[in-house]
C-alpha cells in the first residue's frame, strides 16, 4: 500500500517537473536575426530540399572571383599547398 502511495506522489512529482520543463520550453522566443531573418528563413528552407543546386553554383562564381582577383598567384598557392600535404 505505501509502495504504491510513494510510486504515485513520484510519478506525480515527475510530471509536474516535466510540465514545469515543457512550459519554460515553450516560453523561448524565435530566433531572428534582426534585418537579415526573411533572407535567412528563405534561404534556409531552399537549401534543407536541394543545397545542391544553390552550393555548387556559388562555389563555382566565388572560385572564378578569387582566380580572378588573385591572379596566378591563387594558383601557385594551391599547388604549394598541395604539394606541403
């Protein structure tokens, strides 16, 4: 008969913890980043379907740029680096 008393006020007790825990959970506001969160919140949810279609492109744009700005020396730079590796 305790045993059951005690069993119930613990399981009574955990769940009011929970409760307590899933409230203070639901209680934290959104994240936002200020101006940038419609950016970020389209952005985000193009590249959780396909992040493919939007890295590789930009990666492709922002390797021409550095070659670009850098000249030669971008190059001589990776070959090193290669070669120390």
């Amino acid at each position: 008969m305790k045993k059951k008393k005690l069993s119930q006020k613990f399981s009574q007790n955990l769940l009011r913890q929970l409760s307590f825990k899933q409230d203070e959970v639901s209680q934290l506001p959104p994240q936002t980043m200020g101006p940038l969160t419609p950016i970020y919140k389209k952005a985000a949810s193009r590249l959780k379907v396909n992040p493919w279609k939007i890295l590789i492109p930009i990666s492709l744009i922002l390797a021409l740029l550095v070659l670009k700005m850098t000249g030669l020396f971008s190059v001589k730079l990776v070959s090193v680096l290669q070669q120390a590796f």
